[in-house]
C-alpha cells in the first residue's frame, strides 16, 4: 500500500484489486486494519452513454450480478451504497472533473457482456458496467463500513478505435482530484 498525505488525510492506495471477491478481501484487511473510509476507483466501461470518456460516476447502487454480493446479503437486484455517504457528497465534484452520479451493473464475467445484456442494462437506466462496487456496497452494510465507489468510465466496450483512453498519466490526476473533495465531506 502507498500511503501518503492528501490535502491533510492520510490517504492509503491499493492497486490492482480486480473483481469483487479480491476487492471485499481487501476491504475487510483493510478496515481490521484501521481503516475508516474505504473509496474504490472502479475501471468501468460505458454502458447508457453520458459523452466521451473518460470521466467518473459516483455508483449510488449496482446491480448484483456476480457471487460474492451474496455471502453479505440476502439475495435482491441492488446493492446500494452508503445514504450517509451520498448525501454528504452531494455537490462536492463541481469545479472538477466529471463526476455523475448513477447506477452501474457489477458483473464477473465479461465476456457475459452480450449486446442483449447490455440493452436489458440500459433500460435499467445503468450507465456503466464494472466488477467490484455490488460486493463493496454489500459488505459495507453487511459490516456498518464506510465505503463509496466511483467508476471510472474509461471506455466504450471496445467499440471504437483507440478505445481504454484512461486521460492524463492514466487518469491518476483527475482521479486524486476526485479523491481530495471526499474525506473532508465525510469524515
């Protein structure tokens, strides 16, 4: 973990935590550790378009779509995150990069990503699609943990040549600038 000071928070950053089971494991360490806000930046690909990436969604539900979901919560369609949280963000991303805020569809099983799939997402109104914030959402309120995804839209399914445009240094920039306007609003 990359710990550092980010405009007066202490900031830990954990890399490469790819689908939800991996990502809830971390989770867990993570605030047995010490841990009291958990923010996951979720790699995601467009689904309901809302312009060109990339840019970022603040994930208020997901739909459950994969297995670990389960283990936290009786079965349901949503996984939603924190109100707390969300209404303490709520304005906190204007004057910076694109933040929306919506639903996304948590899968583990990419290739399960038909087009006949992706259109019952759309009429869900699901803006993107990514494999981590249904298992998050779950454990946190399985647990009484802090926790809030983003989704960083950074493609549109690999319909379009040069697709996976990520924005500057990969999108590290924008992404702390999403982050910074985060602990001061809910800690």
């Amino acid at each position: 973990m990359w710990v550092f000071d980010l405009k007066g928070h202490e900031i830990g950053v954990v890399g490469c935590a790819v689908g939800a089971s991996f990502a809830v494991l971390v989770a867990e360490e993570m605030f047995a550790s010490g841990c009291d806000l958990l923010i996951s930046f979720i790699s995601s690909g467009q689904i309901t378009p809302q312009g060109a990436p990339p840019y970022f969604i603040l994930i208020d539900r997901a739909l459950r779509d994969e297995g670990t979901s389960y283990h936290y919560l009786p079965p349901s369609d949503w996984s939603t995150a924190p109100e707390h949280l969300l209404s303490r963000l709520d304005g906190a991303f204007e004057g910076g990069p694109r933040v929306l805020t919506g639903a996304t569809w948590t899968t583990d099983a990419p290739f399960r990503e038909t087009e006949a799939a992706i259109a019952a997402a759309r009429s869900r109104d699901i803006l993107a699609v990514e494999m981590e914030a249904a298992g998050l959402y779950a454990f946190a309120r399985a647990r009484d943990r802090d926790v809030i995804c983003l989704a960083h839209v950074t493609n549109q399914m690999g319909t379009i040549e040069g697709d996976f445009e990520k924005g500057e240094a990969n999108g590290t920039a924008d992404a702390l600038a999403v982050v910074s306007r985060i602990p001061g609003r809910v800690g």
